[in-house]
C-alpha cells in the first residue's frame, strides 16, 4: 500500500490538507468525497482517518489556517507606526501574495467557509468580521490624521477587499502580466486611482 509522502517541511497532514483544499476548490466541499482526495494522494481512503478525523475537520483546517495567517499579519501592521497609506499598501501585498502563494486554501476559505459546522461556522464569521472591523479603524485612523481622504470607511474597505480577492480570476487564466507586475498594479490602482 502508497505511503503519504512528505518532507522535513511539510507534515502528512499538511500534504492532506493540501491535497484537500484542492479538491475542495475544484468540485467543492460538498460534492467532494474522501474516497476522492485518496485516489489524489494516492493512499487507501481508510489510511487518512491515522491523520485526520474528518471531512470537516479538514476544512476547518483549512479556514482558520487561512484566517490566521490572515489576522496574524493584521495585527502586526496595527503595531507598526507607519502612515495609513503604508499600512493599507502592506496589507493589500499580503492578500496578493497569499492568494498567489496558496491559491487553493484561499478559494477555500473564501467561498466554502459556509460549509463549516457549528460552532466553526460562528467561530469563523466572528474572526472574519473582526478581521473586516480593524481594516476600517485603520482607514478611519487614516481620515483623521489626514492622511487619506474623507471617505466612507465601510465601503474603502469592501472595495479593497473584493478588488484583492479578484486576483483568483488572474490565477485562472494566467495572462502575460508578472506576478510583481500584477501586484505593483493593483496596489498603485487601489491606493491612487486612475487619474493622472
């Protein structure tokens, strides 16, 4: 029987992880099988229950994997005692480069979060609201020190957010644009519009 294969870097259940998020992004969590994600690894269905307890466990990894990584990060800038613009441009780069770097696990977290189970789900929308909040104390941090100008902060944030989010459109159909390029332009679009 194949073993699940993984390096000094990469756990057995990462790989698994891995493996799921892509099959999740594929044909989505509902209609995926873990009879499937065993023929991926290349395993019997019943060796990946020694590493994981579930469907569902796997996408929980995978969400709250992705929404730290994400708050993690957010949290850092918030202590950094740049100007909003530098702050705003850091975390626009970070979205960029996860969504480059774990394509999948990202999908994931953005489109199946809904699958999850209580209180996962609960768990999830909370982390993720919070997540929203701090983008908005920053942009209104930004708009009372001048620095940006007077917007709505609500919405500053939303557009941010679906703009970066669309990078998964460019991960699909991987026109000639470099990837420094790509994020180069979407931050400079973002932050400074199109007007010359």
């Amino acid at each position: 029987m194949a073993k699940i294969l993984s390096s000094k870097n990469v756990s057995k259940k990462e790989v698994i992880t891995q493996k799921a998020a892509g099959l999740f992004r594929k044909k989505g969590f509902a209609t995926s099988s873990m009879r499937e994600l065993a023929e991926n690894i290349g395993v019997e269905a019943s060796s990946l229950y020694n590493h994981i307890g579930s469907k569902n466990e796997l996408l929980q990894t995978i969400c709250f994997k992705v929404a730290n990584d994400f708050t993690s990060h957010l949290n850092e800038v918030e202590k950094k005692s740049t100007r909003t613009i530098s702050k705003l441009e850091d975390l626009i780069r970070f979205h960029i480069s996860m969504m480059l770097l774990h394509p999948d696990e990202v999908f994931v977290a953005n489109h199946e979060w809904k699958q999850l189970s209580e209180p996962f789900l609960s768990n999830f929308m909370n982390q993720r609201k919070s997540y929203e909040n701090k983008w908005v104390e920053i942009i209104k941090e930004g708009i009372k020190k001048k620095e940006i100008k007077n917007i709505n902060p609500h919405i500053a944030m939303l557009t941010i957010l679906s703009a970066v989010r669309s990078v998964e459109f460019w991960q699909r159909h991987k026109k000639s644009i470099a990837i420094n390029e790509l994020e180069s332009n979407i931050v400079d679009h973002l932050l400074h519009g199109l007007i010359k």
